[in-house]
C-alpha cells in the first residue's frame, strides 16, 4: 500500500569519486528518481551489456519489465519504478518491491546500469540510495535482494554494501538482505 511518505521519493548520494583514474575528482550526485510519463522514455533506452540480461530481466528494455509489473501490481504487490541519473542524465534503472505487509520490508529488484556507465561508480550509489529509501519508508526493518549464483561482480557489490546471504530460493538465486534501521545513513 503506497501512502503519504510512504509514496515513492527523490533520493540523492553525493560526492562519489569515480574509479577511472583519467578523473581524479567528480562531484557527482546520483539520484533515484521516479519513472512517471515524463521521463520513460529516457529510462528504456537503457541496455545491459551483452551477456548481462540473464542477470536482470527476461526482457529488455528493463525499464519496461519494471513498469509492467508495477502497472499489473505483479505479486499483488506495489512495485516503484525509478530511473537512477547523474546530474538529469539517465544512468540506470531499478524497482523496489513493497513487500511491508508480508514481511515488514522492501525488495530491491532489476538493478540495472546502462552497459555505457557501467564501473564508475553508479551501482554503488543507485544500491546506497536504495538502502536510504529503505530506511525512510515505516515499517520497513529489512532490504532484500536475490542475485544469480554467476553473478559475481553484483554479489561483491552487495557483500561490500553490508548485505549478507540468507540462504537460496527456489529458482536457485542467492537471496541476500541488509538491516534497514531507522535515524542513520550509513556512507562509505
Ligand atoms: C552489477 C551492476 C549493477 C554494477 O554496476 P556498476 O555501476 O558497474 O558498479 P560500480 O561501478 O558501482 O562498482 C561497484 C562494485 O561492484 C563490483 N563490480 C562491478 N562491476 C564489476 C565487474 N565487471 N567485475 C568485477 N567487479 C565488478 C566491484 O566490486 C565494484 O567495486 P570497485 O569499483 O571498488 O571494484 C552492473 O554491472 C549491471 O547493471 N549489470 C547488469 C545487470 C545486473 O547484473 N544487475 C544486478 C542484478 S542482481
């Protein structure tokens, strides 16, 4: 159920430096940001890398999967699309499942970063905003995610974020969850 402050938000991390050593510095803010009938266009036109999809999605464009089952409520629960960007450029994209009432969290689904952007920092910042959005929301104590058993540069993201493996679910994935407490952002 999306109410009041519980409705999906802007949420912005700041200051990242990017790992390319050809630029020192960048004071770069990476936003999540919803995908309303303003910008989705901008959020399909974003594509993984080749051999990257199994990772994802059964489809591209991700960003169409994800308002697909936003729109069809998939789950009989409420998804939030959001469009991650860099300063209005569209970078990436990912969903969050509001999954409160079954087990007092959110879920973080179809992350994605556009195969042009990819290892300059974007997952990262789109993972940590997400994890903000988490701890905003009531009633939410918990992130969760499930990644590809071959997916290891996703896994050593979310193992380096504070996520940790909870067990496998039925379709072979690892699910992995963070704490979500309430009254502090934690910032690497
Ligand atoms: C996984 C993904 C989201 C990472 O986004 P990104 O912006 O490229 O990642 P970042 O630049 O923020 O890197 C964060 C960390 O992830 C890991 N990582 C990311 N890409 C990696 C790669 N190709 N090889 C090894 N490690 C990698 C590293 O640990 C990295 O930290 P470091 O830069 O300090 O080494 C991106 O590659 C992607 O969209 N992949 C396709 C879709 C997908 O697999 N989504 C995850 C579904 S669960």
């Amino acid at each position: 159920m999306r109410t009041g402050a519980d409705s999906p938000s802007t949420c912005g991390i700041g200051g990242l430096a990017p790992s390319g050593a050809e630029v020192t510095y960048l004071c770069r803010v990476t936003e999540l940001v919803p995908i309303t009938r303003d910008n989705w266009r901008r959020a399909a036109r974003i594509r993984v890398a080749e051999g990257q999809l199994r990772f994802v999605a059964a489809y591209e464009p991700v960003a169409l999967v994800i308002l697909g089952k936003a729109f069809v409520r998939d789950a009989n629960l409420d998804w939030w699309p959001y469009l991650i960007e860099d300063a209005g450029r569209a970078v990436g994209v990912l969903a969050l499942l509001d999954e409160r009432q079954l087990n007092c969290g959110m879920a973080l689904f179809h992350l994605t970063i556009d195969a042009g952007q990819q290892r300059r920092g974007y997952g990262r910042a789109a993972v940590r905003c997400a994890v903000e959005l988490a701890r905003q929301a009531e009633n939410c104590d918990r992130l969760r995610l499930t990644v590809h058993p071959e997916n290891q540069p996703a896994i050593t993201l979310y193992q380096s974020e504070g996520f940790v493996v909870d067990g496998i679910d039925a379709e072979g994935e690892l699910r992995l969850s963070t704490a979500t407490p309430k009254g502090g952002i934690r910032r690497g």
